[in-house]
C-alpha cells in the first residue's frame, strides 16, 4: 500500500497540471473561434460582441488565459464551470431528454 500512496503523491499533481491545461486550450480555442474568427466556425461570422456569445467569448478567451498561467484558477473554474451549465440548459436541456443519444 505504500507504494501505491507514493505513486499517486507523485503523479496526482501531474495529472492535475495535464488537466488544467488542456481545459484552458479548449476554451482559448472556442473564444478565439468566436471572437477572433480563428479557427474560423461559420455559425460566429458577424458575431455581436455584447451578444450571448460575444460574452461567452470574451469570458473563454480571457478565462482560459487565466487557467493557462495557473492564475486564479478556482475562482476562474467555477467562473466557466457556470457559464458551461449556461450554455447546456439554454442548448442541450430545452430539447428535452429526446436529445441525448447514448
């Protein structure tokens, strides 16, 4: 058992870091495709920047640099951790549970 305690001492803080990055390059690359165009996603051309989407742009853009620098990551997470179940019961949960496919 001990050995067992000593890897995961070793790797949790690994694993986390792994985590927390990846995270913050997946919202860097959905604000930057809504705000900046790059990679270009169709649906955000002549996106408003103070729509719904703008903001959710801003907030991934500016949230996921945050979560990239490790800087104040658990105020940011539980910033887009929000915006993320936003985003699921405006899209996702008003079609009813027709729409999950498992």
């Amino acid at each position: 058992m001990a050995m067992n305690r000593a890897f995961f001492d070793t790797w949790t803080p690994r694993a986390l870091a792994v985590l927390r990055i990846v995270t913050a390059f997946l919202f860097l690359q959905h604000g930057t495709a809504k705000l900046f165009g790059v990679p270009h996603v169709a649906q955000f051309d002549n996106l408003q920047l103070f729509s719904l989407s703008g903001v959710a742009g801003i907030l991934e853009v500016v949230g996921g640099a945050l979560l990239l620098l490790g800087l104040f990551t658990r105020p940011t997470a539980f910033i887009l951790s929000g915006e993320m179940a936003f985003a699921y019961f405006i899209a996702h949960a008003s079609k009813g549970p027709s729409s999950c496919r498992y």
